[in-house]
C-alpha cells in the first residue's frame, strides 16, 4: 500500500492519526476539481456550491458522506476540522452565568481553551471530569455518572452542554459513548461530540449515537484532503445551529449557511466522496483488521521495555498510547525532544507528548503500515531509549 501515498520513501510513518496521508488517485481528483474552478469561477462557485434551487456538487457530497455515517443529508455540512465544528455547536447555545460545560481531562487543548474562552464570555464554567490512565469503559461510565450527579439549588447550574471526545487524542482511548451520551440527554444536556479521530477508524453511526452535534475529521482516518471534516446537527438543534462565519445564505439556516462563507477553495470538500470510495474499495472490515493486528504487534513488543499501554486492548482501535518508564518526572518538552529525535537521526515519525506526569507515545497503524516499521521502531528504542529513561 505504501507506493500509493506521497509519504517519503526514506521514512517510517507511525503518526497518522495527527495529519493523515491523501492517496494519489484522490489528490490528484481534488486537482481535477481545482481545475474546474480555475477554467471558469463564476460557474463553479455559483453553480456546485452557493446554496440555491436544486442540488449543488457540494450538497450532493455531503449526502454522499452523510449517507455513509447514517445522518440524513439536511442534518451535515462541511466544515474545515473538527474544532470549526465545536466551535459552531459551542457558538449555537446560548449560555447564562452559573451554566457548566462538561470536558474529561482527556479533552483535546484547542476544545479545552475553547471552553475556557466561551466560558469567559457567558458566566458558564467547565466540569472536567477526571479519566485515569490506566483505565477501563466502566470506570469512565461510573466518573461521568458521578460527576452529572447533583441537580441546581445544590450550589450547581446545570450541565448545559458536554463535549465528549469519541477517540481521545493524547491517549487513544474509544470513549464507550453508547453508554455515556443516553444519560446526558436525560438530564437535559446538549451533547456534542469532538469525533476528530472517528470516522475511518471505528464504525460510525449517528443515528444509533444520537448526539446533538458530530464532528468528525475526513483528513485523517478516511484519507480525504487535508481540512475536510462533516458537522452533523441534529434536526432539534439545526434551526439555532449558526456557522462561525456569518455571511450571505445566514438567512436559510443549517446547512446552507455553512456552504459559502466567501471564497475558499472547497476541492477537498468536493473530492471527500473519492476519499470514501478508495475506503470502501479496500474494505472497512479488513482495514480495521489489519490495524487492529499492527497495534497488538506494537504492545506485545514493546512490552520488554518496561513501556506499558494506556488502556485495555478494547478500549482502542487503530491508534494506541503508550507509557514510556522513566527514572523522574517527565518534564513538559519530553515528548518534542522524542519526536524531533526519532525523526532527524532515525526518519521515523511519531507522536509523543507530556501527560499528567507522565511521557506517553502514540502510535498509529494505518494500511501503509507494516510489520518492518513497528520493528524498526522497536529496535531503536530499545538502543537509544527516551528522555528520562
């Protein structure tokens, strides 16, 4: 699989979770569809993708990816990433002083300082609630059921909205969301999902989910172009559902009024269905397989080295963290050092990063991945070990 990507010839790409990898047939699509644009501009932006009476390419790609997560049409619209799209949701709910808006320690650090600032704006305060490392599905359902407990009068606003991750992004663990979001809504709480790492790398099914909002990147794990992602809303929340960028189509609501914000190139947008296309053509099923097979590999090797995994096997998909042993405290640039390091002497690129005290390595397995890069990266450890081993 490895010659169908761009990924340089003389690196070992175990990172793919940060950025992802395009395939060349579908970049060179997106370069066909810059093409259109160029030739002739007035016809591809008033045509394909201003909002107007019948379909638009732009509307129909987003059904096409709608259709694949299970969300009907009217319910996505394309947005650059998956904060743009927790920025939206967070932008759409009207908070008051005294409402609290609930993270996990494991929160990405752009959705956390996006709390933190809507937070100053209305009064609303964050609830974090605290996920240990290591961990398990029913100790995280247990620390959400404890930290929802307590009602407002008690010296407590209410949860007004919880943005909870599908797949974290330092830790890798696969939040057991069927059993965190029904209790959620029970009580009231808009829930939104920060899906960065979902779609591609587990099965994804809104409709069963049944979040208010859903934000999952295209980029990563389904290989569409870089700053691709779908924003899903729930028909109850897509008539106050408002783009971060006001601009001409405000007036005919979720999605239209996320369709053009001005003039940007919108080729990755378009090419996100042949990105789904070459995933469907490799088949989900084996794709997860196989990625499931290299991260195994990863653990039980590096087992020796005294590096232990974040969480149980059943809490992961195609990404794994991993603790890496050291004899202090890990110190904030750790993981910088071990990126920059792996890459300049060895050409292998990974992801690493100070967490609660603790260094952690994360690994991605993806299709170009093979048994070689997991051993490769083996070896190397093994002989030149970590900062603070």
């Amino acid at each position: 699989m490895r010659p169908i990507f761009l990924l340089a010839a003389d690196g070992t790409f175990l990172n793919h979770g940060s950025f992802g990898a395009c395939p060349k047939d579908v970049l060179a699509g997106q370069g066909r569809i810059r093409y259109e644009m160029e030739s002739q501009p007035d016809v591809f932006f008033r045509r394909e993708i201003m909002p107007r009476e019948g379909e638009t390419a732009l509307r129909a790609a987003a059904a096409r990816i709608g259709a694949f997560i299970n969300a009907p049409a009217e319910c996505v619209a394309f947005v650059e990433n998956a904060t743009a799209g927790v920025q939206a949701a967070l932008g759409s709910i009207d908070f008051v002083r005294g409402d609290r808006i609930l993270i996990t320690n494991h929160t990405y650090n752009a959705m956390r300082l996006m709390v933190d600032a809507r937070c100053r704006e209305t009064g609303a305060t964050p609830l974090v609630v605290q996920i240990p490392t290591p961990t398990t599905a029913d100790d995280i359902v247990e620390r959400f059921a404890r930290a929802s407990d307590g009602h407002p009068g008690e010296g407590r606003g209410p949860i007004r909205a919880a943005i909870l991750d599908h797949i974290t992004s330092p830790t890798a663990l696969v939040m057991p969301l069927e059993r965190i979001i029904p209790p959620l809504r029970a009580q009231g709480t808009l829930v939104i999902v920060d899906g960065a790492h979902a779609i591609g790398q587990v099965p994804l099914d809104i409709a069963a989910l049944a979040p208010d909002w859903y934000v999952t990147n295209l980029h990563k794990w389904l290989f569409a172009p870089k700053g691709t992602a779908i924003f899903y809303a729930s028909k109850a929340v897509a008539p106050k559902t408002r783009p971060n960028v006001v601009s001409h189509f405000i007036d005919m609501g979720f999605p239209a009024s996320f369709d053009y914000t001005g003039t940007r190139d919108n080729s990755g947008w378009l090419a996100a269905p042949a990105a789904l296309e070459f995933f469907e053509d490799l088949g989900p099923e084996s794709v997860w397989a196989y990625q499931s097979e290299m991260v195994d590999k990863v653990e039980g090797r590096f087992a020796g080295l005294g590096i232990t995994a974040v969480a149980p096997k059943e809490l992961c998909a195609a990404m794994r963290s991993l603790i890496l042993p050291q004899k202090r405290r890990a110190a904030k640039d750790d993981g910088d050092k071990l990126i920059e390091s792996l890459w300049k002497v060895h050409r292998i690129q990974v992801w690493s990063k100070t967490y609660e005290d603790k260094l952690l390595l994360r690994i991605s397995s993806q299709v170009y991945v093979d048994d070689d890069d997991v051993q490769h990266l083996r070896d190397v450890l093994a002989r030149d070990g970590w900062p603070g081993r």
